[in-house]
C-alpha cells in the first residue's frame, strides 16, 4: 500500500514535470514561425543620410539601403551592392535590414548611386554631391 501511494505521488510529480517544461518547449519549436527572408524590391529603398561633402577624400557621404519584405519588415544578411562611383561597394544589410555605406570622393562631381540586393536591382537612385 505504501509503495503504491508512493509510485502514484512519483506519478504525478512526473506528469507535472512534462506539463511545466517539455510540452511548452516542444509547442514553442512547433509554432514558431521560419524567419522572413524573401526581399520586396517595392518595398525596399535608398536614403541619403548626408548627400553633400567635401571633395577632400575625407568627408563623407552617407546612404542607406533599407532591405525590406513585403511586411516592411527588415531582411538581414543579404548583400547590397552600390553602383555608381568609381567602384562599386559591397555591404551584408544587418538585423533591422538596413546597409550603410559611407562614400569619399577627391574628385568633385554629383554622382547618381543605384543599389541591388543579392543581384536584383531596386529600380531607383539617389544623388550624392561632392564639392570643393
């Protein structure tokens, strides 16, 4: 009667065990949804955070690609290409989708800067200007 009385409390102690970490660990990993990763070209964009500068090879401009979903919602780690300057500049867009990339030029000029994410191009530009 005793063993009896003490595999039933053991029992329960158990079930209790699985009800308060397992099963929850286990519905989280079921329903937790897969990271968005596919880019919305429509919904991604330039913008021009400083888009005069001097043209002394120090002072920069400054122009950021926002790679987004269809939710405007930031996609990361894809790679953001900005065309339009003697080389083009590569940068890895970080968590909240957004790729910085910080632009010298000795030469003065205004320069039309195009952007593409993994290949694709986002359809717009955006002038920066460089002066002495």
């Amino acid at each position: 009667m005793l063993l009896s009385a003490l595999l039933g409390i053991i029992g329960v102690i158990f079930v209790y065990f699985m009800a308060q970490s397992v099963v929850p660990k286990v519905l989280v990993t079921f329903t937790k949804a897969a990271p968005v990763s596919k880019v919305s070209l429509s919904s991604s964009y330039l913008l021009g955070g400083r888009i005069l500068a001097k043209a002394d090879g120090v002072d920069k401009c400054t122009v950021n690609v926002f790679v987004l979903d269809a939710s405007s919602k930031g996609v990361s780690g894809k790679l953001v290409v900005l065309s339009g300057m003697k080389d083009d500049l590569e940068v890895v867009s970080d968590m909240d989708g957004k790729a910085q990339f910080e632009i010298t030029s000795n030469a003065e000029g205004q320069y039309e800067l195009s952007a593409s994410v993994d290949g694709v191009a986002l359809g717009r530009s955006l002038k920066v200007t460089f002066r002495n």
